[in-house]
C-alpha cells in the first residue's frame, strides 16, 4: 500500500482487506506516530523511518519483543470463492516526508508443512549465506537496514514530485464548499467532513478552521436519502441536484462510477438551478480536473 498524507494512491492488497487497513493505518498508526513530525527539532524531515519495529538497525539482533513487528492476517491469494482462508503477514511502515509505504512479508509461521520442509532443505543447503536466521518471523533487521537505505532515497523523492504536484492542498480552507469523493475501484474516499486531524496538521504544520460552516443535521439526512433514491448503483454515469428546505444545494456527480457529492451553503451566488450548475462547472475544473471529469 503507498498513500500520501491520509489519501490512498496505490495498493496490491485484496479488497477485502484494504478498508480495515486503511482505517487502522490513517486513524490509529499515523496519527499516534506522527509527534516527531510535529516537533520543530534539527532532525531531518527527509530522513525515512519504520513507524514500527527496531529503532537501531545497525547490529543483526533477532526482533524480538517490543521491537518485532506487527503481524496482520490477510486473505489468502489462492482462496477460491467457497474459502475463507487468513494467512499472516509481518508488517513493515516505512513513512519519509508525507508518503507512506505499507508492505507485507508472508510470516514463517503461515506457511505449510509442506512449505516448512522446503524452507528447512533450502537453509541447509544454504547455511554458508545465512547461517544465523531471525527468531521471530521471516523479516531480519539486515533486510530492514537494505530497505531502509533504499527508501529514504527513493521515497524521499517520489513524496517531493507528488508535493510539488499537489501543492500545499488547503482544499477546505480556500473553498466555500464541502465535498465527498469516492473511487469505487480503489476503495479510496476523501472528503472536508471527515478528515484526520493529526495528519492535516503534519502536511499543513498548523491547525486551521474551515471556511464554510458543517451542514446541518437535515442535510446531512438529505444527502443518504438522495443517494439512495436518485442514484443507481448499476449504472456508471448520473447527476443530480437537490435543494433543502434550509437552502442548501446538494450535486451529486457519477462519471465513471467514480462519484462526487458538493454540499453547497446558502448564497446568493446559489439562488437558482441555472447558477448551482454554473458553479458546479468551476468547482469540478478549479479543483477536480485531474481526477475527476466534468
């Protein structure tokens, strides 16, 4: 998994995994990991770190303890639809600047007898190359040391090209508008209602307030029902706008499945149909261009 800041750009994961992890790493590991981030000290914000497991690489020690790594149970690659089968996996977060990298290595203890045997014969045969291996699962801190000096290079640029792309996003705070994004296919949602406040202030480096007020209760109950009654989960394109009782706009857009929700609060800028389009347009130009299409 690679994301940047609290936005998911890539993954290998199954589906049926991702919204768990994601979850767990963007509201529960970066943010309760993120104070060295926040602290002005002379450490160097480009140098890379694992944000679990041993904080000295430099000796070949077994991980052992409180510096072993978390071990995660996915699903099996091979499992068919009538399988329900978890294997487990040593997790390795490696995070420089914004961009995290979240990668997963097959636990000794998941594998089969007949795997075991084939492993047991493979180290024999090779205890000339490897003659000392890790107690604790199949990660060593040698292969923590080469990826670690891998990553802090490599990383290190790819989250300056993505910063210099995005630009510092303060999407809430220069708009007078919310918005929900969602890709169905990456199961990726990203929205002014719910973000984490740990990681905005680490990409931001301060704490800000938005613009535009939340919406209210009714809108917010408006907007469930508008989804369910007006937009079809079968069909790919759509659009929709719906107007509260308390003058708030609601456009819901589909391209694509890919779908955006903008609730829009009174203004005398949103008065008619005619100019909730019109400002729709701009918004999905202005902001949205380069992952959504109008």
């Amino acid at each position: 998994m690679f994301l940047y800041q609290d936005k998911l750009l890539y993954y290998q994961l199954s589906k049926r995994d991702l919204p768990s992890l994601f979850r767990y790493l963007t509201h529960n590991l970066l943010p309760t990991t993120l104070a060295p981030e926040l602290e002005h000290s002379g450490r160097n914000a480009s140098k890379g770190r694992y944000l679990r497991g041993p904080t000295d690489l430099t000796t070949d020690v077994p991980l052992l303890g409180d510096e072993s790594l978390s071990v995660v149970h996915l699903h099996s690659e091979q499992e068919t639809e009538f399988q329900d089968e978890l294997v487990g996996y040593q997790m390795m977060v490696y995070r420089c600047l914004n961009a995290t990298v979240c990668m997963f290595v097959r636990n000794s203890a998941s594998f089969t007898n007949g795997d075991s045997d084939r492993r047991n014969s493979d180290a024999s045969q090779s205890s000339s190359i490897r003659s000392s291996p890790p107690q604790n699962g199949v990660v060593s801190r040698r292969l923590l040391r080469n990826v670690d000096q891998f990553l802090e290079t490599e990383l290190a640029q790819v989250a300056s090209k993505i910063g210099d792309e995005v630009g510092d996003e303060k999407l809430t705070d220069a708009t007078d508008f919310h918005y929900i994004y969602f890709n169905p296919s990456s199961l990726s949602m990203t929205s002014s209602l719910s973000t984490s406040p740990s990681l905005s202030v680490a990409a931001s480096g301060s704490a800000s307030t938005p613009k535009v007020p939340l919406p209210p209760v009714d809108v917010n109950r408006l907007v469930c029902d508008t989804m369910s009654n007006f937009v079809s989960d079968t069909e790919e394109f759509g659009e929709c706008f719906v107007k509260s009782s308390s003058d708030w706009w609601i456009v819901i857009k589909k391209v694509n499945s890919r779908l955006l929700v903008l609730i829009l609060p009174p203004s005398s800028y949103t008065s008619s149909l005619a100019d909730v389009q019109s400002k729709t347009a701009t918004i999905v130009r202005s902001h949205f261009e380069a992952i959504f299409f109008s």
